[in-house]
C-alpha cells in the first residue's frame, strides 16, 4: 500500500501531484471510499454534521472533493456485521481510500476488529490518504497528548505500518493547532522518530521510500 500521510489534506498543488504520481494515473479516472470512523471517537467532532460534511465533500480538508471518477463511503464500525463478500471486493478494486480526522485510537480499534487491518498488505496498488489521525494511525505510537479513546483493552499502539510518529497541524504560537514548542514536547515522551507537520505539508510513503511533500511548514522533531 503506498501513504500520503496529510495533517489537513490535498491542500495544496504539491500534495495533489504526489497524489496523483502515487495513484499513477488523473484523479478524474480513479475511484475512491471515504472512511469516516476515527469522527466518531474525538468529543470535538463526533457524529452529525461533521462527519456529514466530510462524506459530502463539504468539509474544509479537500479529499472526497478533489474530482474523482466516483467516491462511496466505507464505515468500519459496520462491517463486522458483514460477510465479507459484501465489501472486500470492493476495497481491492478502490484505487484509494480516503481516512478522516478524529480520535485515532478509535480509529485503529475499528480497521482491527473490521478486518481492513489484515486487507492492507494486499493492496499494493492502492493509496491510502489520511488527515491528521487518518495520518497517525499509521504510525507506531502518538503519545497521551493525542489520545481521547482507549480501546476495552486499554492498548495505545497504533498500526505501525511505518517506523516514525507524526504530530499534526503545526502551526505558528498563538494560532489554532501546535505549537513547535508544544510539538518538541510532545516527541520527547515517544520513542518513535517524529514529524511535525502542517496542514500545507504531507509525508509520502512509496516502497519504503519516505518523502516529506510541502508548501508549508515543517521539521523533524525527534531521531532515531
């Protein structure tokens, strides 16, 4: 599965090309599934009309509105009630999905126990394009700060599909999102390398391959 790991989605022309570098064909031919699961765990957002106006390509982060050939939705939280014929097909033939923000750890709860979680090694071909905890859920640990949900089992691992942990929505002192102060704290009570990232900036993750695409800002706040 190749990433394109947004903390505020294709916000920019840098980040739409690697997206479309990284689906290897226009945006307009390619098919998409939203995932609006990880809106559901975070107090801030939860359902209703947030989680709506993602699905419906209104929201403020581009993703589901970015002119796709055809965009559905797939909820996590329901597929355990389905036999997989009904949606697995589905996914392998889904050139990306599409992950919302939210509360992260719900997030990681639901691909687990939907069994998206065991699809991924077999979609080679597909981009997966997260926002902000769509992003960390991917990572291998994202720290108490991050965290509004736990799980019945108490576990905060996140997937760990990559070997960094990212801190989203950098942003200058005194406006909305993190600080690089209150990010630089962050990364010292992980052990994972960290990004900090803003919403102009993503992480792009081919092969292995990891490539920061921005017209923004960003640093790298913690090393091996």
């Amino acid at each position: 599965m190749r990433l394109l790991l947004t903390s505020g989605g294709v916000t920019n022309d840098s980040i739409r090309d690697a997206l479309v570098d990284m689906l290897g064909k226009p945006i307009a031919e390619c098919t998409a599934l939203c995932i609006p699961t990880a809106m559901y765990g975070h107090p801030a957002v939860g359902p209703g009309v947030r989680a709506w106006e993602f699905i419906s390509g209104r929201s403020t982060n581009p993703m589901v509105d970015l002119g796709w050939k055809s965009v559905g939705v797939l909820e996590l939280t329901s597929l355990p009630s389905l036999d997989e014929a009904q949606w697995v097909p589905l996914v392998r033939e889904t050139d990306a999905l599409l992950a919302s923000g939210g509360d992260v750890l719900y997030l990681c709860h639901w691909m687990q126990q939907s069994g998206l979680v065991d699809l991924l090694p077999s979609l080679a071909d597909t981009v997966w394009v997260g926002l902000s905890a769509g992003s960390m859920v991917m990572t291998p640990e994202v720290g108490d700060d991050f965290i509004q949900w736990r799980p019945p089992n108490g576990d905060d691992r996140t997937l760990g599909l990559v070997d960094f942990s990212i801190c989203p929505h950098l942003a200058p002192d005194g406006m909305p999102g993190n600080s690089l102060a209150e990010a630089e704290a962050w990364a010292a009570t992980i052990s994972a390398p960290a990004y900090a990232i803003d919403d102009q900036t993503a992480i792009a993750v081919v092969d292995g391959e990891v490539r920061v695409v921005s017209e923004g800002d960003w640093k790298r706040v913690r090393f091996p």
